[in-house]
C-alpha cells in the first residue's frame, strides 16, 4: 500500500488478491497484465499505458488515471467510484458491468465504447458532452445524461 512503481514496466503479471492502495504507477507500462480482486483505492496511473489488460473485480475508487492510455483492455465488474478517467487514450476497450458513480470522463472520446452494461450516475464531463459521441448506452442511461444538459425528458 502506497508503493512507488512509477516508471515500472510489467510484462505477462498477474496481480491477484493484491492491496494497491494508494500505489503510484505513473508512467508505468503494463502489458498482457491482469488484475483479479484487487483493491486500489487512490492509486494513481497518470500517463501510463495499458496494453492487453484485464481488471476484474477490483475496487478503484478514487483512482487517477489521467492522460493514460488504453489498447485492448476489459474492465469486468470493477468500480470506479470517484475515479478521474480525464484526457484518456481509449482504443479497443471493453467495460462489462462496471460502477462510475461521480466517475470524470473530462476529455476522454468514448467512441464505439459499450456502456450499457454498466452503471453510470452524476458523472463529470466537458460542455459540450463530445466524450459520448458515438456511445452506446441504454435509453435511461442517455436520458440521465441529457436532463443534466437541460434537455426535457418526458415519458
């Protein structure tokens, strides 16, 4: 808990049942990684990159993940509580019932992504709300995300 992997690269590691509490991996590098039942509350991966990773299970509340990067990731079952998700790279990513309750997508394009499975409440995004172009998400999810733009939404 609280341990400085800034930098780090990790190649083909499985983290299981693993206490990352505030751990910092900023800049770190993960490939073909995956993460089972994890706890990293506060845990801060500022610019790092995610290739061909798993998260399943893992509590992430309050995570940072600003400016990093993701290519062919699955988040399953996570929550992302309070997490700040901002000015992401995002290509080939797959969320499966995930939580992002007070979750900021500030800047971060989430073209093509499938939310429907997940769930989203009070989320934060930019003005003019282009981090969901091109999303998928259910009816009462776009309708949630409408009524805080002002938009009328009646039965």
């Amino acid at each position: 808990s609280g341990c400085d992997f800034s930098r780090a690269l990790f190649t083909d590691v499985a983290f299981e049942g693993c206490d990352l509490s505030n751990a910092v991996f900023d800049r770190a590098g993960f490939v073909r990684c995956c993460f089972r039942d994890c706890k990293l509350t506060g845990a801060s991966f500022l610019e790092a990159s995610l290739g061909q990773v798993e998260l399943t299970a893992c509590a992430l509340p309050y995570s940072a993940f600003n400016a990093s990067s993701w290519k062919a990731v699955r988040a399953r079952q996570c929550d992302f509580t309070a997490a700040d998700l901002s000015e992401m790279t995002l290509r080939h990513v797959a969320f499966d019932d995930d939580r992002f309750i007070a979750a900021s997508f500030f800047r971060t394009k989430l073209v093509g992504i499938d939310l429907t499975t997940s769930y989203l409440e009070d989320v934060s995004f930019s003005e003019g709300m282009g981090e969901f172009y091109a999303t998928k998400m259910t009816l009462y999810q776009a309708a949630s995300l409408a009524r805080r733009l002002g938009v009328i939404v009646e039965q």
